[in-house]
C-alpha cells in the first residue's frame, strides 16, 4: 500500500538543544506537492507526585504565554538522552519539587501535537513520597513546588485554570483508571 504521504526533501531550519526545526517538501496521494513543518523534540515524562488526598504541582512563568502556570513536574532528555523514562521521572520529581518516591506506577504514554510533532510523553504516578531537597535547572528559576488537595487541582482544571494540555490529560488519564480519586 503507498503512504498517504511521501517526503520528497527535508530541510534542517533552525537547531538547539531542544528542538529541531524542519520544513518537509511532501508530495500526498493525490500528486499534489506543499511544505510541512516538524519540530523534531525528544520525549518527556510528567509526573503526578500523590500523597493521600494531595497532589504536588509546580508553578512557573511560561514566556509564550506570558503568565504564571500550574502544571505537574515534567521533563525531557537533553542533558542524558540515553536515561530510562523511570529514570527520568525521578530526576525531575526531584529536580522541580524536592520529592523523592519510594513507589512508581507507569500511567501510560500520549503524543503531545501530534499536528507538528512526533513527541510524547511517559506518565507516571508517584508515591511514598519523602523530601530531599530540590535542585532546579538553571532555565527553572522562579519554579514553585507546592502541595494541593487532588479535589482542588481538579476543580482548577474544570474550571480552565490549569491550561497545560499535558498536565490536564495525565491528571485525567489516571484518575480515569481508578489511580487516583
């Protein structure tokens, strides 16, 4: 069977140390020719760090958007691309919020703009939860971790408050399999 579509050529546009760029010159099964751009990014995991009826969430300044967020702690692979998803996970938990979880369970993965991007996302619920100490990157300055009760993170995110696609569909996600009330 032919693919729907097929690339004819691909142009590297701009590149760093998250993202990459391109503009695709792709022929669809019609014959007809266009451009289409892909922002290539590695994977990344988010984490709902549970205790009881609480919930830790970060909150942070997203320049795009200009405003302060509340999201769950998230992170990717740019300084060690070769690290497990689990792996991951505990490093960002500890990274952004100081916790440290005894007890790991995989959610599931989605893609984030599957539109633009290949990328997607580990999810993972974390519990037995201790504090170590938080060591922010320094991109994270201004990043607050902060305990809620489960029942008002749900209530922001009804209420459009909590705006991060990814951190509203791994909330969903897990509570819609019976992982958190």
């Amino acid at each position: 069977m032919k693919p729907e579509i097929h690339t004819l050529a691909s142009t590297e546009i701009y590149r760093n140390r998250w993202m990459t760029l391109k503009e695709d010159k792709i022929q669809r099964a019609d014959g007809s020719e266009c451009i289409y751009s892909v922002i290539e990014k590695n994977d990344f995991v988010v984490i709902l760090p549970v205790e009881q009826d609480s919930i830790f969430v970060v909150e942070q300044y997203r320049y795009p958007i200009s405003e302060r967020t509340i999201e769950l702690p998230q992170g990717s692979w740019e300084l060690d691309p070769g690290a497990t998803p689990e792996a991951l996970a505990a490093g960002e938990l500890q990274e952004e919020t100081g916790l440290i979880a005894d007890r790991w369970q995989y959610v599931g993965y989605q893609k984030l703009a599957q539109g633009y991007s290949a990328q997607g996302y580990h999810i993972y619920l974390a519990s037995e939860l201790r504090y170590q100490g938080k060591n922010l990157d320094a991109e994270e300055v201004g990043l607050t971790a902060r305990k809620m009760k489960i029942s008002e993170f749900l209530q922001l995110v009804l209420a459009g408050k909590v705006t991060d696609a990814t951190s509203v569909t791994a909330f969903l996600l897990a509570r819609a399999k019976g992982l958190i009330d």
